[in-house]
C-alpha cells in the first residue's frame, strides 16, 4: 500500500518534462573551449534533470493543487503526502549529489532551488507577480543554469567569466523569455481562478504569440552575433538549419491560434515544448561533439 502511494505521487516530479529543460546544459557545454570533466559533466546532468528539476516540480504541485493539465501531465493525480517525502527526498539528493561534486557547484545548486521555492511558496509566491515571475525563471532557468552547468563542469573561471560566453550565457535567458509564456498559455482559466497573474495572461493569447516570437527572434539574433565574434559560422548554420522545424511549427500555431483561441490548448504547446527541445539539443549535442573531436569551425 505505501509503494502504491508513493507511486501514485510519483508522476507529479514530472521527471520526463524535466527532460526538456536539457537545451541549456547542452548549451553550456558547447561554449566551453577550454578543458573541463566529462564525468563531472554527466553528474551536473544527473543532479539538475533526475533530482533538482524534479524535485521543483514536485514542490510547485505541491502549493498549486492542480486539476487541470500541467506541464508533462494530462491529468496530474491528487496530491498526496507521499508528494512532499519525494520531494524532500529528491531535494536533498540533489544537494548530496551536488556536494560531491564540488561545493561551488553545490552552493549554487541551492541558490536555484531556493529560488524555485520562491517562485511557489504560498507566502511569497513569485507566480502571482507575472514580471516578477518571468524575470526570475528567465535568469536562473537560463543564464544561472548556464553558468551553473560550467562551473559544475570543472570550467576555469577565466572562461566562464569571459564576455564570449556571458554573452552566450545572456542568450539562454532570451530564449527563456521568448518560450516561458508559451508554457502559460493554457492555463489561463486556473490560473484566474487562484490568483496567479501570469505574464500569459497578463498578454492574452495573441500578445503571448507576439511576445514569444519576439523572444525567441532576438535571441537568435544575438546568438548569431556571438557566434561571429567567436568566429564559429558553422555552429551558426547548425543552429538554423536544426531549428528550422521548430519556425515552421511555431509559425503554424501562432496562425492557428490568433484565429482560434482554442488551439492555444496542452497539447499543442507540450508539442511545441518536444521538438524545440529536441531540436535545440540536437544542435548543441552536434556542436559539442564537432569542438571535442578538434574539427574545424
């Protein structure tokens, strides 16, 4: 009976949507050039996907009570008890894990997930403020994380540090921006109805479609300038011919969605949310791998 319940409360980690947060790590790795730990690197994947996002989610349903579609989840189960041991379980793993990586990592580390608490804690709840809100999951959802994964890593502080790579670091927090309200946009009838003004719905659905596409436009745009100051233009043309999908998805559903508010529903954005992911990652994993074997770029 208690596994059962443990494994009711489970899905609620959305461990599998915390997958699709993976585009920063992959990122962050690829901008390194300078030398770093493969095994730590595997262990800061580890500790952020598997236990701290995790274990945020699991936090956020925890205070939110949802009954509606959330992200990764149709239909979340009821929130039980067991919730908060995982929660707490998988807090604290992370942290262990984290430590043993090394403790600037993990001091770090702790600064997201106090933050991530922030953001839901019904005493503070940063979610009903919607600037407030964006503000803080574009910084430390991108280039927190971002920096955060270097420093996990093992990257010298020199090359974090440099103005290349904040100026990359800058450009996973536009992305951030662009796509955050996106993974709003249809929850607006809950979220009215507690109290959380999101930036969503503070938009509307054709003002989160602008929004987006301006987000997402200038962070490509800055990526491009980064790319050429760091002389990479073939890393420049993976990255638009790999997002090239994800244009023409983002484009039919912002078509479909000014003249049908109704297709702004979980399905579509959880798609939206699948192929950007996989798709940006694709395109970092290939520019990782293209610096690591020394190939020209």
């Amino acid at each position: 009976m208690i596994i059962a319940n443990y494994k009711k409360a489970l899905p609620l980690l959305r461990i599998p949507f915390s997958v699709y947060l993976m585009p920063v790590y992959w990122f962050a790795l690829s901008a390194l050039r300078g030398p770093f730990s493969s095994g730590r690197a595997v262990a800061v994947f580890v500790v952020l996907h598997l236990l701290a996002y995790p274990a945020s989610n699991g936090y956020n349903s925890w205070f939110d009570r949802d009954e509606g579609s959330i992200g990764g989840l149709e239909r979340p189960p009821q929130v039980t008890p067991e919730l908060w041991r995982l929660v707490v379980l998988f807090d604290g793993l992370a942290v262990l894990g984290a430590l043993l990586i090394s403790p600037a990592f993990a001091g770090l580390l702790m600064v997201y997930l106090l933050v991530s608490k922030a953001y839901s804690y019904d005493r503070i709840r940063l979610k009903k403020y919607p600037l407030v809100s964006t503000l803080v999951v574009v910084v430390f959802q991108g280039a927190f994380t971002f920096l955060m994964t270097q420093v996990g890593a093992g990257a010298t502080r020199a090359e974090i540090g440099s103005a290349d790579n904040l100026l990359l670091a800058t450009v996973s927090s536009l992305f951030l921006c662009g796509s955050y309200p996106l993974t709003q946009v249809y929850q607006h009838q809950e979220d009215r109805q507690r109290g959380d003004q999101t930036l969503s719905l503070l938009l509307g659905v054709r003002g989160t479609f602008v929004f987006a596409g301006l987000g997402l436009l200038t962070g490509a745009l800055v990526l491009g300038y980064a790319y050429l100051r760091r002389g990479e233009l073939p890393f420049l043309a993976v990255f638009a011919v790999a997002t090239l999908p994800v244009v023409g998805l983002f484009a039919r559903w912002a078509w479909q969605a000014w003249h049908d508010p109704a297709a702004a529903d979980f399905r579509h954005t959880m798609r939206m949310n699948q192929v950007s992911s996989l798709c940006l990652s694709a395109a970092f994993i290939l520019m990782f791998i293209l610096q690591q074997r020394g190939l020209p770029v």
